[in-house]
C-alpha cells in the first residue's frame, strides 16, 4: 500500500465519520429521513450514541489536517511515513465503535496511538 492509497482510505474514513451521526440517528429514529431534506431550522433530540460520533468526528478534524500535511510532505520529501500513516489510519478506524460505544480506557489509549504516530512521523523530517 502507498501513501497515496492511504491519503484516499482517509477520506474515506473522514466521510464514514460524516455520516455515522446520521446512519445511528436513522436507526434509532431519532432522525426522520424527511429531516434530511430540510433545511434543518430545529434541533433534534440526539442519544448519547449520536453525540458520541459527532464528538469522535470533532476530534478527527483536530489531527486530520496534520496528518494529510504530513503524508503529503513524506511524498514530496521521499520519505517512508507508510506503515505510521497506516497505524494512523487503522487506529483511527477503530477509534470510531470505541468512542460511540463509550469504552473509555480503549478509546484514550486507541487515541493515543494515533497521535504518537503523527509525532513519530513528524520527527523523520528533523
């Protein structure tokens, strides 16, 4: 696997993470499919579960525009960030079900290895 395929895979996850909200109000019915056509002028009522994936997707775009930064640094430099960019990926991956599910250790240390692999790859280019 490239940077560039992991590069995609992230926008991938980015729009998983967009639509779980959603997804998860659609299944509890705490969203009306007729909602999603409206202008969306009143608040709903959300689960715990739906705020959750919104609160996991905040966070996502606290590191995601470091992280594309980074990879597209490591290709422009020629340098090998692939198999951290990935543990990135995967750890963020899993982040999501941790998070909406609520299991708090995992979720900090399933965190944690993300950014320690955005730290780990940010320190190839000093």
């Amino acid at each position: 696997m490239t940077l560039e395929h992991i590069i995609i895979l992230s926008f991938l996850l980015v729009l998983i993470q967009i639509t779980a909200p959603v997804l998860i109000g659609l299944y509890s019915k705490n969203i009306k499919v007729s909602f999603l056509f409206s202008s969306r002028d009143e608040n709903l009522d959300t689960s715990i579960y739906e705020d959750r994936a919104n609160r996991a997707l905040k966070n996502l775009f606290e590191t995601f525009p470091i992280f594309i930064g980074v990879v597209l640094l490591s290709i422009t430099k020629d340098v090998d960030n692939t198999s951290l960019a990935l543990l990135w990926l995967i750890a963020r991956a899993i982040y999501i079900p941790v998070y909406v599910l609520g299991i708090d250790y995992l979720r900090t240390g399933i965190w944690a290895v993300s950014l320690i692999s955005l730290i780990l790859m940010s320190i190839k280019f000093l």
